[in-house]
C-alpha cells in the first residue's frame, strides 16, 4: 500500500514536531497547544489530529507529515524563492500582493506555517534540500528592496549548510522544460518519491512510476543547465548588491 494511501486511510500518525507545526499553523493557544502535544507523545491516540480539528485541511497534514519523512527534497520554483529559505517578512509580502484583501490574523497564520515547516532543516537526521530556482525570482523587488536584500542574505547564509544546495536558471537559458510549472520532489529512504504539485490554492500530490520519471528527467534537464552551487551563490550576492 503507498504511502498516500496509508494517509487516507488513517493508518500513519502525525509525530509531535509533526503536531507543534500544525497547532502554530493554526494558532492553537498555549496552554491547548501542551495539552494536545502531551496526548501526541503519550501515543494515547495516534490520529488526535483527525478528531480535534475536522478542519484541518489535507495539504497541510501531508505536505508536513512528507518533508519530515523525506531524505531528500528538490524544489523548482518559477517566481518565488524556495518556501523553505523564505524569511518571514518575505512570506507576508508575498501574501499581501498575492491576496490583497488578506486579513492580519490570515498573515500571521501563513507566515508562521512557513516558519513551522522550515524547522525540519535544522533537527538531527535533517534532510537534504536541493533548490532550483529562476534568476527572475531573485531580481523581483517582493515587499521592496530591503526585505529582498535580506532575502537574498538569507540564501547566501543558507547555502552554507551542508545539506543544503542551491542553482539558480540564468534568465539568458530562454524556453525550457521548467516552464510548465514548479514543483517538489520527495524522496524517502523506503519508500517511492512523490511529485508535490502546487498552484493558485490547489495541490496535488503524483506518485504514478510515470509523474515521477518525467518530473525527475526535468529536474535533471534544470540541474545540468542551471548555474553551478558557487557561481549561483555568486549571482545572488549581485542582486543583493543591487538591493543594498
């Protein structure tokens, strides 16, 4: 049985970290937030989650129970800078632009669920992070030019960390596979890879031997075409210069 289909039929639980990134997603107050963690980590019920809040919606549950799980993860992305090297005043730009009439509670909760997901790069066993990312991604002023110049300073102190790589598609590339869309590969150490898929609100996840192959041969098409790890971090610290 794959693995989404565990999912879907309740039979995988949501481990604590799992758990503490969910409840920041949904603001879960303090003294609830430790009540529900300690039912987690008591194993007294392993699918709390699906009782307690009958809201909670099936791309957040998966895509954070995925990247824990995950050995590997390797994002391309278009017209953002990668979800997991976002800085939290990026992530709330790209919400007020994206969705003008957003409320203040509404920002809050979508920055802190990034920041949630992103603590998985910093734990013991923490996966490798493989991005891709197109050079106009870099170059569009989101939130102005102070917040991108401490975007980009954040990638360039990323980068440094040993699971952590990133190419950036030079703008001169022209057409490419790339273009039909961003998208995640997840790769886990016994189970298939799965292709995350996300747009305008909606997602998917693609685990057919097919999805996986074609998504992986363009991953690759990028990867060789892409700007080497050093002059990509090269390129950024330019753009960054340029937002000084």
């Amino acid at each position: 049985m794959s693995k989404l289909s565990r999912i879907e039929n309740g039979q995988r639980g949501l481990r604590a970290d799992d758990v503490a990134a969910l409840l920041g997603l949904y603001r879960v107050p303090v003294q609830r937030r430790d009540e529900l963690l300690a039912l987690v980590r008591s194993g007294s019920d392993p699918n709390w989650w699906q009782v307690q809040n009958g809201r909670l919606p099936a791309m957040w549950s998966d895509v954070i129970r995925f990247e824990k799980e995950a050995v590997a993860i390797r994002n391309y992305e278009t017209m953002f800078i990668p979800g997991l090297l976002q800085t939290a005043e990026y992530v709330g730009a790209i919400g007020r632009g994206t969705q003008p009439d957003i409320g203040v509670e509404e920002l809050d909760t979508l920055v802190s669920a990034r920041l949630g997901r992103q603590a998985l790069l910093s734990r013991a066993g923490a996966p490798e992070l493989e991005v891709l990312v197109e050079q106009v991604a870099l170059e569009r002023p989101v939130g102005g030019p102070d917040i991108m110049h401490r975007q980009l300073r954040h990638l360039m102190d990323s980068a440094e960390r040993d699971n952590i790589t990133i190419r950036v598609l030079p703008t001169a590339l022209g057409a490419h596979p790339g273009m039909e869309g961003p998208f995640v590969l997840l790769e886990f150490a016994d189970e298939p890879t799965l292709v995350y898929l996300e747009h305008r609100g909606n997602s998917a996840f693609l685990e057919t031997a097919e999805h996986v192959a074609s998504t992986t041969l363009t991953l690759e098409w990028l990867r060789d075409r892409a700007l080497s790890p050093e002059d990509s971090i090269e390129l950024v610290a330019a753009v960054a210069r340029n937002f000084a």
